[in-house]
C-alpha cells in the first residue's frame, strides 16, 4: 500500500514540476522544468510526420476554370 501512495506522489510531482514548475521554482530548478517541457515538446511533435497531399486537390477545378474561360471544350 505504501509503495502505491509513494508512486502516486512521485508522479503528481513530476507532472506539476513539468508543467508548471517554471513558475514557482527557484531559477536553477525552472531552467530544468523548462527544458524538460520543450524537450517532450519536441519529442511529441516529432512523433507524427509533416502531411503533404500528394495531389493538388484544386488542380481538376483550376483546370476546368481554366476551360471555360478560354472557351475550350470540357475535356477528361
């Protein structure tokens, strides 16, 4: 029972450390909960890759703009 509260504590205190801890600490202690955040930060966005289409969505409409108003004819 007492290693389930100490794990408990032990977490809730190094998310409020991460999350807020820049704010309140004294500055050598917030310079780490800072760059303890950007650094996970990171991380996370590195995780999921830049999404890039690889067709032009608009490119069939454009084209058919494109048709009518130089008077071609519709063509697929």
């Amino acid at each position: 029972m007492i290693h389930k509260v100490n794990l408990t504590i032990t977490i809730i205190a190094v998310l409020i450390f991460i999350g807020f801890g820049d704010s309140f600490l004294p500055k050598p202690f917030s310079t780490y909960s800072l760059q303890t955040r950007n650094t996970i930060n990171q991380l996370v966005i590195g995780l999921f890759p830049v999404w890039r289409p690889r067709i032009n969505p608009h490119q069939r409409t454009e084209k058919q703009l494109d048709d009518i108003q130089n008077n071609r004819p519709n063509q697929k």
